[in-house]
C-alpha cells in the first residue's frame, strides 16, 4: 500500500525545522524525519537572503530525508512576518431556490465575493476562512448547507501576505529544489497542532513566540476570530541580555536557555554564573538580575498582544485561557508570567496527536508549527499566481448584487 508522505517546512529567524511523516488513516502522524538547520537571512520573520536561506533549507531537509530513508520534492511551507495583514469581510446572499433550500453554490458566491474585494495592490489572499453564517438574521450556523431561509450572511476572515515576501520565500524554497505545495499562515498550523477542539470553542488565544516575531491566534466558537504578527520575539531577549552584560550573541542565546527564567516567582534560588567572553575577560552574571532584564522584555510582549485583544473586544470571549508555544515559550516560568499579565490561566502547548516513529523527539514547543503543517484542516489556497488568475476569472457583477460590509482591523 503506498504510503501517504507529507513533509513540512518552518522557516524562523533562528532556525529552520523539516519534517517528513507518513499520515496515518486516523489523521496521526507517524515521524519519519526531523531536520533542524540554523538560520540566517530573516528579519522579522521574512526573507532578508535568499541565498542564506535557501541553504539552510537544504541543510535541514537532507538531515531531515537522511532519517526518513525517503526523498521528498514538495513541502508545506509556514508563513509569517511583520507583513501580514488580516481583515473580516461581511456580506449576503439571498436564496433564490423556490423551497428556499441553501445550496452549496450559495455558500461557494459568498467566498467568490471575498476573492474579488478590495485588497491593497501589494498583497494576495492567503486564507479565506468562515467566522460565522447566519440564516434569516437569527440562526447562527456552522454549516448552512440544507438549511431553510431567504437570506445567508457571513462572516469570512481573511489573512493577506505581502507579494514581495511570499515571492522571496518562493524563490529561496525554489532554490533548496524543493517545490511549495501549501502556504499556510504559521499561528494557525499551530493552532492545529497544539489547541484542543474544546478550547476553540470555549474562546482561546494561541501565542507562539518564535524568534523573529510572535503570532497570536484567538479562536471563539470554534472559528478563527483573530490573527496578528507582533515584531517581538525571542532574539530580542537575547539581544537584551547581550546588551546588558556586554557578551556576544551566542552566548547570551545559551544563557538565556540554559539560565532564562520569565519571571522572578519562577526563581528557586539565586546565585552567580561566570561567562567567559574572551581568553582575558570574564562576566559574573546574577541570575536575579538576568530574569529582571527577561522579564522586562516579556512584560512587554504580553501587555502589547492583551492590548490588542482588548481593542479588539476579545479578551473577555478568550474563556479557556492562553495557550503558549515556540521556543520563546520555554522560559522557565513563562506560563506563570502570561498568567499574571493576561488574568487568565496558561498553559504550554506541544505538538499533540503524534503516532509512532520519531514523535517523542517532537513533543516540543519549537516543534509546533512544523508538526501543525503536516496536518490535515489547516485552510490554503492556490500559490500567488494561480489566485491572481482566479481573480480574473470572477465577475465583479457580485459587487452590484450583493451589499458588503467591511470590517478591516489593520493588524500593523
């Protein structure tokens, strides 16, 4: 029987991860092969060197294939960076079938609506996922398909990625040999991989904190309410360490993993480490010390994304609590600090739903959004040209149809 082969690839600031798994029938992953390269050549979560990059791909797949025994020519690629925007879109359609019957194609006008609205020139539609349907102005449904009624509104939330930037990722993926099969916005493959169905439902906000930038993702009802990329992550605690001890940049990365610890609560006992910098010099750090100058940095981050939640008038829907992943979250104590700023309990989430093979080495935090790639019910759809050529092929007559509401959150 021929083997279902997916493989992932998550592209960060620091790092770049691949994996090769086989999907089993009950939507397990069985690991194959795991491949960790480090990364040079993106700022903030896109592309700066494509050359860089794109030998840091190859790097981490032949590592990855090496395990796996297999070669692989497609990936599903993670996309993220300061250049992502998202907006919600709302608009109706009235039934025309004569027992008032919602059909499928009236669901199918709604999202061609979304395809042809106005976006900025410079960006694309990335995701075009369903909030929420409504029949007749009263039932909220989640799939309207059969139901009765004279009239359907939606609520879509769409992601958009800047065109340049997708380009570069392209281009660098391109140039490791590799094909791109999906683009899928990183927050909500990890979303899929670590946050449970109840916790969708009840309201939670997913955080993962890489080390270029930190995406948020909040899920109410079940349905994706909210997504933002904020440029501020972990190579800015490391840089906040190296800055205040004066040591290089791979030292305070070590320190901060080896010592970090995101809240002074956390701290069992203090005491002093010597760091080396040069054959002449030594630095005595205090570890009190460097949890405040951690803290400080993380403090902020969390303040900035419970902001903009309340902005957006989710905090109070986020139920189920926060759910922290990627590397940034293994900062001793970093649940307990999310805890105190956000009111709300925390937790740290791992890769779930794992079957055999290499899954033990992935039930990690920096391993979230590579295994939530692999995963079936992450939404995509065509590569940048073949949705500019679906654009074409619509009829902007919908606009005159149909009314539309505009809701755009700017989220930068």
């Amino acid at each position: 029987m021929k083997k279902n082969i997916v493989a992932s690839l998550d592209i960060g600031t620091t790092k770049t991860c691949a994996i090769i798994a086989e999907r089993l029938k009950d939507n397990k992953l069985n690991i194959l092969g795991v491949g960790v390269a480090h990364s040079e050549g993106m700022t903030k979560g896109t592309v700066a060197n494509i050359i860089t990059i794109s030998e840091s791909i190859r790097q981490a797949v032949s590592s990855a294939e090496s395990q796996a025994g297999i070669k692989i020519s497609a990936v599903n690629v993670g996309v993220a960076g300061i250049y992502i925007n998202s907006m919600r879109y709302r608009d109706f359609v009235l039934i025309n079938d004569p027992d008032f019957i919602i059909r499928e194609s009236d669901v199918e006008k709604l999202i061609d609506d979304v395809r042809v609205s106005r976006i900025p020139s410079d960006y694309f539609i990335l995701h075009i996922i369903p909030e929420e349907f409504i029949v007749d102005g009263e039932n909220v449904v989640d799939n309207p398909v059969g139901v009765s009624g004279r009239k359907l509104e939606a609520t879509h939330h769409i992601v958009l990625a800047q065109k340049t930037s997708t380009d570069n990722l392209k281009k660098a993926v391109e140039k490791a040999g590799l094909k791109i099969n999906k683009m899928i916005l990183q927050p909500l493959a990890s979303a899929n991989a670590v946050l449970h169905k109840e916790e969708k439902e009840l309201g939670v906000a997913l955080i993962d904190i890489g080390g270029g930038t930190t995406d948020v993702a909040v899920y109410v009802n079940g349905a994706i309410r909210h997504t933002r990329v904020i440029g501020i992550a972990g190579s800015h605690v490391t840089n906040d360490i190296r800055t205040a001890f004066n040591i290089i940049t791979e030292q305070s990365e070590k320190i901060k993993i080896e010592y970090g610890y995101a809240t002074p609560k956390a701290l069992v006992q203090d005491y002093e480490i010597n760091v080396r910098v040069s054959p002449v010099r030594q630095v005595t750090i205090s570890l009190s010390i460097l949890t405040e100058i951690i803290q400080l940095r993380m403090r902020e981050l969390f303040t900035i994304i419970d902001n903009e939640l309340k902005k957006a008038n989710l905090k109070n829907q986020i139920n189920s609590g926060f759910v922290l992943t990627g590397g940034g979250s293994q900062l001793k104590g970093c649940d307990d600090l999310a805890t105190e700023v956000f009111g709300k309990q925390a937790r740290i989430g791992m890769p779930m739903d794992l079957g055999g093979g290499l899954s033990k080495k992935i039930e990690n935090p920096i391993y979230s959004t590579a295994v939530g790639l692999l995963m079936n019910g992450v939404p995509s759809i065509p590569t940048i040209k073949e949705e500019e050529k679906n654009y074409s092929s619509y009829s902007f007559s919908f606009k005159q149809v149909f009314k539309k509401v505009y809701d755009f959150f700017k989220e930068f």
